[in-house]
C-alpha cells in the first residue's frame, strides 16, 4: 500500500487492505478490541490509522512469530 508511505493517517478501507481483510471485518476486530482493527483512533464519524503503529504492529507479529519458530 503506497499510502504507507506517508506520514498522513490513513482509512478503516485502506488499512484494511494492507492487511488483506475487509473493512467489516476490521471493523468487527475494533468492536471487540481486536489488532488489528482495534489500532485506530476515532476521529469525528472516521476512524482513522496510523501508519506508524501499522507498521510497528506488524513487525512486532513477525518479532514474535520468529521468536516461536526457532
């Protein structure tokens, strides 16, 4: 996702689609204080995600699936 790559946070729809779900289910996740859905911030009637915490969440999952594989 090229919108990553900015600074600018991005949409339930385009983090959605980094992580390869739809944004119902990102939405179900954030209802039940799931990650990764549950890593926006609501902001007026948006929620809306951080592409830093994205990417910080993400390479903590392959920190610890690595951890687990060796």
């Amino acid at each position: 996702m090229s919108h990553l790559s900015d600074d600018r946070p991005v949409t339930i729809n385009e983090a959605a689609d980094f992580f390869s779900l739809t944004p119902g289910a990102m939405r179900v996740q954030r209802h039940r204080n799931v990650a990764p859905g549950n890593l926006g911030v609501k902001v007026g009637a948006k929620v809306l995600y951080s592409p830093d915490t994205i990417r910080d969440w993400f390479k903590a999952q392959e920190q610890a699936q690595a951890v687990n594989v060796d």
